[in-house]
C-alpha cells in the first residue's frame, strides 16, 4: 500500500510539473554550468538551489544536475557511485518527458541526459544499453534540427555524434545500420565549428562555447589527420579558460598532441586547486606525461601521485609501466623489473595503454633504452634530440626483431612530423615490410601514416590503399584506434 501511494504521489507531482514547467537558461543556470564546466560542483549545486527557490516550474536544474552525475562518474571511474547514481537517470528523463513545452531545450535536454548516461555506460562496461541510448539521443537531436534550426546547443551534440558514427571501424559498421544512424568526421567537425562561431556571437548561447570547445579538441586531436586544424584550434582558447578544469585538460592534451610540451607542461602545473574543484587526478598523471618526455626524473613524483590518489581503473597500469621506464633511463635496470613485477597482470584492461604495460609485463624484457628514449623525445615534440639519439650510434645494436620494425617506425614519424615525406614513407615502407603480421602495432600505424600523408597531398588512390592495408592488419597493440582513424579517413575520401 505505501508503494502504491508513492507511486501516485509522483504521478500527481509530475502531472502539475507538466502542466507549468518550463525550459529557461537563466542567470542561475548559467552560472551553474559554468561552474559544472570547471568542475567547481558544490558551487554549482548552491546556484542550482537557489534558482530553484527563485524559479520552482524550471526544468533545467534537471539537466544540470545531470551533467554533474556525469562529470563524476567519468572523472572518478567510481563503479560504486556509477551503481548509487544510475538511478537518476529515468527519473529525469521522466520530468523532462511531462514537461508540457514547445521549447527547443526538450528535446535536447532528453538527448543530453541519454547521451551522458550512454558514455557512462562504457565508461563501466554496459555497452549494450549504451548503444539503444546513443541511437535515441541521436534521433533527439536529428528531430530538434530539423524543428529549430537556429538552436545552437543541439548543433553540438550532433556535431560530435556525427564525428563519432565516421569514425566507427567497418566491423561494427553493422551496430550504425541497425541503429538508423549516419554520419562522417567532416560532417560532424563541420557542425561544431559552426555551432562555435555562433556560440562567439550570440548572448544566448556564448555559455556552450566551453563545450564545443571540449568536443572540437576530441575531434581533431583523434579524427582528424592533419595537425594544422589542431594547431589553429589552440588560437581559441583564452587566458580565462585556465579556471576552466574541463579546458585546461583539453587544452593541455592539444599541446601535448601538437609537440608544445613545454606549455602543456606550464598550464597543468598552474592549473587551478583545492577543496572548491572536485579532484582531476588525470592532471597529474598527464603532468608526468610531460615531464617524461623530458626524461625528466621529476615525473615519478606524480605518477606515484596519481596511483596514490586515484581510485579507477585507466591508466594505473600504464602508471605502473612508466614508473618503470624512469627506473631504466635513470641507469638502473633492476629498478625497471621492480616496478613492471608489481603490474596487476589479473586486471582486464579497457584501454590501448593499459594493454600495452601488461604485454610489456609479458614479455618480462626490458625496452631498448635509445628507442625508449627516442620515443618519448618525439612524443613531447624534441625532434632534433630524438632524431639524434636515433642516429649518434652507427648501426645501432638491435637485438630482436621488433626492434628493427620500430627503429624504422620511429624515424618515419620524425621524418613525417619535419615535413619529409619522401623520407618518412621509405622509413615507413621498411617498417610494413619487416613488421607485418607482427603484434606491434608498428607495421599498421605505418601504413595509417602513409595514408594521411596520401591524404594531404590529395594522392586519394594511394590514401585509401593505406587506410585499407591499416585495416587489414590486425596487431595486438592499438588496433581498435588505429583501425577508426583507418575508416574515418576512407569516410572522408568516400563523401
């Protein structure tokens, strides 16, 4: 009897809801998802109930508030908040539903809730809801378009949406046709540029440019071949958004994907602290990515931060792993076997740098210590000094076979990012022909290069028998990414 009382209770609740609700960004708002979008969430949550107070039939704290669940959940990888929090979601999407509106925010605000709790989702492994509720957010959003036109916050949810669904490898191209959804990179990107010049000028919408922001750098930091898009992308950021966590984090990442280390390295050790920000340990394990490719001692310090203090699963591994490269430059090899022994080998690891360390940890060999050090010199963007370390050592002793691939491997990427093309695509085709059908992701990340470089030089036949000979490769190491940058560049040849 009391279930059924509370039943109706909520019933009768929402059918008042319905009846006054309304869709309305206003200064309570705004200052709340400013504050969400710097991560600053008990301000948020005061701003929230204050507006609530002022303004009860708004229904956007709803949506806001929903923005905070995500934002925890994936920054914190907490699988136990994960299981407290899920059960807001139908909730939500409940008072959204009766909501009794016209508004241009309705749609978007069920599409957002979806579209979040879709990403949660993968976030912890329950990807076949995820995909139903990407598929519903995707149809949202395509309806609200096709409504209003000129509303700019559904431009980039749909502009990222777009970029995703290109990008999506041919072996899960079945998932797009059984959803209905469609979409290329070019598209997609096209869209959130959009959506971030309308968002410059108009009142209404400037308090979304942070967002599109964020998706823009997801888009062309890992969609996208060309750097020079990345590269003008930086121009847009300002000095105030170093308050904003959410874009110091894209921004840092940026940097670090265009060869800035060392302002990578400068924004993440000023970034904003304390109690009023809820805690990014992500910051300080990309903060010892920079200084690692320094080789830079000084970054065992906050990875150890991040293993201390971070409670999820991503990149502890690989945490783990590069402890045990500083062990190995700093000359002490026995070091490097200490750390790679203390890797959890039973963990069941999500991502590409994850499963790397436990291949690593397999192998139970240490790295060669001038491709180590070569790699990482080109990852922060030191070119001369990893090309110098390549080549300061005539016949430079490589043992195994895999050595060889990537030898060759590493200088056609530092031959590519100098602009030697000729170059780099012999170094690349040495690392095709000695690697394929190796584990090491060298050989197919080759042949994804050449494709790029085809790509910019608009040689379109040559591009698309890369991309394809990426595919066609099936290494152990990155294939998943590797094969989506593979099948966004023949989306985009193919439109």
């Amino acid at each position: 009897m009391k279930t059924i009382r509370i039943c109706l209770s909520l019933l009768m609740t929402l059918s008042v809801m319905s009846l006054t609700a309304q869709f309305s960004f206003d200064r309570h708002c705004r200052e709340a998802y400013t504050d969400i979008q710097s991560l600053r969430f008990e301000m948020a949550e005061e701003q929230i109930r204050v507006g609530r107070k002022a303004f009860p039939e708004n229904v956007m704290p709803v949506v806001l508030n929903n923005y905070i669940d995500f934002l925890k959940l994936f920054i914190s990888e907490d699988r136990q908040l994960f299981e407290t929090l899920k059960a807001n979601k139908d909730h939500r999407i409940d008072i959204i539903s009766a909501a009794n509106s016209n508004s241009p925010y309705k749609k978007w605000a069920l599409a957002t809730v979806n579209l979040q709790w879709a990403f949660a989702r993968i976030k912890f492994g329950e990807y076949y809801t995820a995909v139903f509720e990407i598929r519903r957010a995707f149809l949202l959003l395509e309806e609200n378009e096709a409504l209003f036109p000129g509303f700019v916050p559904n431009k980039i949810g749909l502009g990222l949406l777009y970029s995703l669904v290109g990008s999506i490898p041919s072996n899960y191209q079945w998932v797009v046709h059984l959803t209905s959804m469609h979409g290329t990179v070019d598209k997609g990107a096209s869209l959130l540029y959009q959506a971030r010049a309308l968002c410059e000028q108009s009142d209404e919408f400037r308090v979304f440019l942070p967002e599109s922001l964020f998706f823009l750098t997801f888009v062309e930091m890992n969609l996208k071949p060309d750097k020079s898009g990345a590269k003008k992308l930086l121009g847009h950021f300002s000095d105030k958004d170093s308050t904003n966590l959410l874009l110091v984090f894209a921004k840092s990442d940026l940097l670090m994907h265009t060869g800035q280390n060392d302002q990578a390295m400068k924004l993440l050790q000023n970034r904003p602290k304390g109690k009023a920000y809820y805690p990014f340990y992500y910051l300080d394990y990309l903060l010892a990515e920079t200084q690692l490719r320094k080789l830079d001692p000084r970054a065992a310090e906050n990875y150890s931060l991040f293993l201390a203090k971070f409670s999820g699963r991503n990149y502890r591994l690989d945490a783990r792993r590069k402890l045990a490269w500083l062990g190995l430059i700093s000359g002490d090899e026995a070091a490097y076997f200490r750390q790679m022994q203390l890797l959890d080998v039973s963990a069941d690891p999500q991502i590409d740098a994850d499963k790397q360390a436990i291949r690593e940890r397999a192998r139970n060999q240490a790295p060669d210590l001038e491709l180590l050090k070569a790699r990482l010199l080109f990852d922060g963007g030191y070119m001369r000094e990893a090309l110098e370390v390549l080549t300061a050592r005539p016949g430079l002793k490589l043992s195994r076979v895999s050595d060889s691939v990537e030898y060759h491997y590493r200088l056609g990427r530092i031959y590519h990012e100098t602009a030697e093309f000729a170059k780099a695509a012999t170094q690349y085709e040495n690392a095709i022909r000695l690697g394929v059908g190796r584990p090491e992701y060298f050989a197919a990340n080759a042949a994804l290069k050449l494709g790029e470089i085809a790509e910019i030089q608009g040689n379109t036949d040559e591009a698309m028998f890369n991309y394809r000979r990426c595919l066609a490769m099936n290494p152990d190491e990155y294939r998943n990414s590797m094969h989506a940058k593979a099948k966004a560049g023949i989306n985009r040849l193919e439109e």
